[in-house]
C-alpha cells in the first residue's frame, strides 16, 4: 500500500551534510512505491520543503532550491504549514544525524506535534548520544565497557594516557583525536567549538579493531552481518567514512568480518542484552572495540549514515525492504500521551492570591 512519506534531512549540527546524503538516498528508494517529500532543516534552523530527486551538489547553492518555506504551528490543528495549508503526511522519516535530530530534541518535537516518526524515542536518543550517559549506563548494567573521564581543568583523569578524546555529544568521528597527554587535551578543547558542550575521555587502545553490527527489532529482531571497517590510520576518521571512496557506502570494510566463532558469540550475547536495556527502533548500529579477545561496547549510533542498510546486502533483505519495515514499525506505534491525571483544578481552588505566596 502507498504512503505518504515526509523525509527529514539536515538539521543545526556538524552531521548535517552527512544528513543531506542519507535522506536523499532513502527518499530515492522509498519513491519506487510511496510519495515522498523532503523537510529540509537549514543549519539556521528553518524548514523547507524539497523535491525528493534533488542531488547532494544541489545543496551547495541552496538559495535555487529553498524557494518552499514551511511553517511549524502548534494552535488547533498543529503541524508544517506551507502557504497556510497543513502538509498532511502518515510518517516522518528522521534521517537527521547528530544535534538536535539525534539527541532526542526533534523526537519530543513531533511527539508534541501528533505524528508518526521512525529512529530512536525521546529516552534512546538521549541516553545514546550522550557518551558519558550511555558509558555509566552500560557499566551499571554490567556490560564491558572502557572506562570513560569527563574533561575537567578542574579534576585531573584517574588514568595515564595515550587517549582517545571525544565530543561529549556527537558522531561520525568529528573531533575525535588521539593524544598523548592530558595537558593537550586541555588545549584542545578550549580552542575548538566542537568541545563547547562537553567531552570524555577514554584510554587509546593501539591494536584494537572496530566492529560495526546493525540491528533491528520490528518485525522480529533481526542482525545484520558483522563489518569490520578497514581504517588507513590510527583511527576509523571522517575522512574514509565519508570523503573517501564515494563516501558513505564507499568506505573500506570486511563485510563480513573475518572474526573467530566466540567473538561473535559474545557480541551477539552483547547486543541482546543492550537490546532489552535500550529497545532498537528504526535501525540502530552497534560499534564495538575488540582488543584480543577483549570485547567493548563503544557506542549505539541510532540514526547512523545510510541508515545502515548496507549492512545487510549479503542477506536477502533489499534496501526497500528494510525502510519499509522502519516505516511500518513508526506506524504500528501509538502516539506518546501524557496524563493530566490530578490537574483537577483543586490546587487552583485553595491557593490564596499570587502576591501573598511572594511574602
């Protein structure tokens, strides 16, 4: 059955142009059956609304294609507006990558709008997007995890260096560098924005190897085959995921990974257990750290480049398919509500006047 299908891309955070090619691919694939809109966010946070088979160059000279503002209303029939008319649409595709698509900040928006959206709820995208959050929360649960320090002038870190240092907040590798010493990692983030919101750290392991797995849960929790990202330096940058090689599904890897049985036993076992902490919705990917026979989870991307659907080429699951089940999953969900349980007017009834309370 067609459907009327808005894809947001873009969004006021450094993943916007990784954002701008992820969307577009899914708009394209989605087309085949449905009729698809884009929702561009601009990094000066307004709305447009797009044709769908726009091209990623396109966007370099915005001002010939953002000739569609929208607006947001939240009076009476609340909902994106285009001259005045209320753009109907059955689910929103969030193809939105760090920032405020991610961190649970558009999800409450759409909650507060009514509507049907794929990805992360308001609670998964908050805890997987902040690194130390999601780092404790993994510990708590007693899962293997390397340690993580906030950075604080104040407070010295509990462990020596070499260390990997990261934005609190944030993905795709930006600003995610190895240092040597504390002292440099002061530097660094007091000379970079893109530390202004926090960052941790956490030991630099030399010969680990990191494992990338895809997951999903509607219809059925299904994983996707293990990758094994090939990296040309001391980290998996930027850089090869997505200026190297056509980018995004361009980059170097081991699909599927060359790992010994127990490995990927034990990652399995991990992600069925993180899988009950934090329920996948949509397609999350899982990034792992192996060291030996050492396994780490590193974090949960639960919006990652492309939606991660290359991750099962070799499984006889087509792109189109693997959306569409996001798709339908986002629409078998109820809407969020809110109880007003208690809001009976009684407080109201036995205040005194304002002006007494302020003594």
């Amino acid at each position: 059955m067609s459907k009327n299908i808005a894809v947001i891309i873009g969004g006021p955070s450094s993943e916007h142009d990784i954002s701008i090619l992820t969307g577009l691919q899914s708009a394209r694939i989605l087309s085949k059956d449905n009729k698809v809109s884009i929702l561009y966010w601009s990094k000066d946070n307004n709305w447009y609304l797009l044709d769908s088979k726009l091209e990623s160059k396109d966007f370099l000279e915005d001002k010939k294609i953002l000739k569609k503002p929208i607006e947001l209303r939240f009076n009476g029939d609340s909902g994106f507006y285009f001259k005045k008319k209320k753009l109907d649409f059955d689910v929103f595709l969030n193809s939105c990558h760090g920032g405020p698509g991610e961190d649970g900040s558009l999800q409450s928006l759409l909650n507060i709008l009514r509507v049907k959206y794929t990805g992360p709820n308001v609670i998964s995208a908050q805890i997987c997007m902040d690194k130390y959050v999601f780092y404790t929360t993994m510990k708590e649960n007693g899962l293997p995890v390397l340690h993580k320090d906030l950075v604080n002038r104040e407070v010295d870190v509990s462990f020596k260096g070499p260390y990997i240092l990261k934005p609190r907040f944030g993905g795709s590798s930006i600003g995610v560098e190895v240092v040597s010493d504390y002292e440099s990692v002061l530097k660094i983030i007091e000379s970079s924005d893109l530390y202004t919101e926090g960052a941790v750290v956490e030991k630099y392991l030399e010969n680990s190897e990191d494992i990338l797995i895809g997951v999903k849960n509607y219809p059925s929790l299904s994983l996707s085959e293990i990758e094994k990202p090939i990296k040309n330096d001391t980290l998996f940058s930027y850089s090869e995921k997505y200026l190297e090689n056509g980018g995004l599904e361009g980059s170097q890897r081991e699909l599927p990974a060359n790992l010994n049985n127990e490995i990927t036993k034990k990652i399995i076992s991990y992600v069925e257990k993180i899988n009950a902490i934090i329920p996948t919705r949509g397609i999350f990917r899982y990034d792992f750290l192996v060291d030996g026979n050492d396994i780490y989870i590193n974090e949960i991307n639960t919006i990652p480049g492309s939606h991660a659907l290359y991750l099962w080429q070799n499984i006889d699951k087509s792109k189109y398919e693997l959306l569409n089940d996001i798709i339908d999953e986002a629409l078998s969900d109820d809407l969020t509500t809110w109880t007003t349980t208690g809001s009976d007017g009684l407080a109201l009834k036995s205040a005194k006047d304002i002006q007494s309370k302020l003594g």
